[in-house]
C-alpha cells in the first residue's frame, strides 16, 4: 500500500524540516507549501491524503485557505489539521467551525501529532460497506460517502458524516460528550468535550439549511450530552 500524503502548510523553514523529518520517520509522504496560494495549487494538482495547516501565513491565513476548501464540493472532505501558536479558545473554536477536524497549538510533541494525524485518517479511511440508512427523506450513502435531504446532497464535512452515520446507526440512546469523543473520534485522541459541540452544531446547521424540521432529530439532553430520535420527526 502507497504512504499516505501529508501536505505540510507551514511559513517557517525549521518548522517544515521537522514536521518533514517526524512525517518520513513514520513512514508518510510528505510535501510542503509556505503560503495559502501554493497550498491550494498541491491540493488541486497533487491529491494530498491530509492536509497540516498553520494558521498565520504570508498572503493570506490558514482560516482563509481552509474556507476556500470548504466551499467547494470535490475538497469538503479533505481531512485539515490546524497548527497554530494562538492559544485562546475563541480561535480553537473559530478553527474548528470553519471546518478543521483537529487543532493542535504550538509547541506541540511530533509523536503527537503523528498520533492525531494516524486516528484522523483512520476515521476517514473507515470501511464504508452496507446498505445506505435511512430516516425520513434524509439519506446517508455509506458507499459514496453523501448524505441526501429530499435528493439533494447537503454540504458536510467528514466529522459530521461519521457523527451522523454514529447517530443514524445508534438511535434513541443517550451519548455523553465523552462517549461521543470516543465513539466517533476515537478513544485515543487528545479532543476538548466542547469539539463535541462545535461538530453538533455544524451538523444542525447543514440539516437546517435543506428542511428544518430535520434538526429536531439531534436533540440535546441537558446535563448529560445528546441523542438522535427520529421517533419524533414530524414532516410535510
């Protein structure tokens, strides 16, 4: 099997050599880019497999490129790991809602990172066999990894696919913030519970932009985390 591609989207050369080194030693691919412009140009001609971003860059932010990647439909699943020396939790959050799936602040321990980056790809590379499931009108193809509203396809990043295909798959059962973190993101990655929350919202809001009534089937149960009903799903 080829090594996986990592794309290191990094300004500062020592960083790049050492994310470079510790990439190689565990066997990745690895290609580099030190501005967003060059970043994108890797992403649409090279197909890398994980993209590490950081987020203060010449030309234009990390945040910027990563909303460019979101917006269009054949690179919303491309996995992004954010690396950055902000520390506060508004800028962790604000990563994580335009789409990172992970946040790592410098420094930050290569063995880590490799961890992060090896879970991350676990769970987007997951075996996607079965029939597709199904709730209402909503639609979720394991197969082709898209999810359908009324036959239309809804904009989805691949954490909320695997927290969708988790609750579609476990209904009616309560999950806490960690429970949740363990299923879905894996029991040895290094994530805030709030992630937890950020991701939920995401999910709401792409079932909300194609009906409404779709985002009463994520119910949240104060004081212990959230549950998928569909029982409840009322519909026209």
């Amino acid at each position: 099997m080829s090594a996986k591609k990592v794309l290191v989207v990094e300004d500062e050369f020592s960083i790049r050599e050492m994310l470079r080194l510790a990439l190689e030693m565990s066997d990745f691919e690895c290609v580099e880019a030190q501005d967003i412009h060059e970043a994108y140009r890797f992403i649409t001609d090279d197909a890398p497999d994980i993209v590490l971003l950081d987020w203060m860059l010449p030309g234009g932010s990390g945040i910027e490129l990563l909303r460019r990647l979101k917006k269009e439909e054949a690179l919303q699943s491309l996995p992004v790991i954010m690396l950055t020396a902000k520390t506060q939790e508004d800028n962790i959050i604000q990563g994580l809602e335009v789409g990172a799936d992970d946040y790592m602040t410098k420094p930050f321990v290569p063995r880590e990172l490799i961890a992060r980056i090896k879970a991350l790809l676990r769970r987007t590379s997951s075996d996607q066999e079965g029939d597709a499931l199904k709730v209402g009108d909503l639609v979720l193809d394991i197969v082709s990894h898209r999810v359908l509203l009324e036959n239309k396809p809804l904009e989805m990043g691949p954490t909320e696919f695997r927290l969708l295909h988790f609750f579609m798959t476990n209904p009616e059962r309560v999950y806490s913030r960690a429970q949740l973190l363990d299923r879905v993101w894996g029991a040895n990655v290094y994530v805030e519970e709030r992630t937890v929350d950020v991701h939920i919202r995401r999910l709401r809001k792409a079932l909300h932009a194609a009906n409404a009534a779709y985002v009463d089937l994520i119910q949240t149960v104060r004081g212990t985390g959230y549950r998928f009903s569909p029982r409840d799903l009322s519909v026209s």
